[in-house]
C-alpha cells in the first residue's frame, strides 16, 4: 500500500513539475493597442490568450517557432555583418577616392606652375615635351573632376 502511496505521489509530483517547467504567460492587448506578455493574469474583463513561454520569443519576432526564431536571429546576424562589411568597403573607397584626388592636383600643380618639367622614368630622368606636358596636364584635369567631385 505504501509503495502505490508512494508512487502516486511521485506521479502527482512529477505532473506538478512538468507543469511549472513548461509554463505558460498570458497575451492580451492594453487600451493603447500594445501586446502585452505576462505570467500574471490580464486586468479582469480584459480578453487574453494562454501561450507556451517558447512562444512569446517566437512571436515577438513575428516566427512562428523557436527554430524559425534562431534562423531569424541568424539572417540578423549575417545581415549585420554584410553591412559592416559593405561600410568599410565604402570608407576605403572613399579614402582611395581621395588619395587619387590629393595625387592629381599635385600632379597638375606640377605641371602648371613650372616651365619645364622633368620625370623619372625608372632610373632615369627626361625631360617632358610640350606635346607631353599637354597630354598629362589633360589626364590631370580628367582625374581631378573624376575623384574630386
């Protein structure tokens, strides 16, 4: 007699455990239209729903599963990075850019202000023809309207 005593007790013990570890929360909506997650009761006369505390995660991020939930978090997260990456990419682009656009005003500066102008060309060193000087004066200018602006 004990031992059925004994095991029903445990059943009943077991149900009661089950029980509180698979909780549930309640989800009603205030006057201000807010869906509202709680493991306590609505005020009285309010209408609510039972829901799993698996399931409010879930919904709250418009799933309808906890692995729909981790595949979300894990698109987020991916998207995230892609951005991050997609921002750097642009800064240096950005900083590219301006290298370029610092080099050929001084190469035009070059180019301009003296009169004759010497290059280097490997261990070298000549002199540039007007017909040269002209080309590069033009390349210059097509370089700073293409990285400065």
């Amino acid at each position: 007699m004990w031992k059925q005593i004994t095991t029903s007790a445990l059943a009943i013990a077991f149900i009661c455990f089950a029980a509180i570890a698979h909780a549930q929360a309640y989800k009603w909506k205030d006057p201000n239209g807010n869906t509202i997650y709680s493991q306590t009761p609505p005020p009285l006369g309010t209408p609510y729903e039972l829901v799993d505390d698996a399931s409010i995660a879930a919904t709250s991020f418009g799933v309808a599963d906890t692995g729909d939930l981790q595949k979300k978090l894990d698109e987020s997260q991916q998207s995230r990075e892609e951005r991050k990456k997609q921002e750097q990419l642009l800064a240096e682009s950005e900083q590219i850019k301006q290298d370029n656009c610092a080099q050929a005003k001084t190469n035009l500066t070059a180019l301009t202000s003296r009169g004759q102008v010497t290059i280097k060309e490997g261990e070298i060193y000549r002199k540039l023809s007007e017909e040269e000087r002209q080309e590069r004066n033009k390349q210059a200018n097509n370089s700073i309207e293409e990285f400065c602006n």
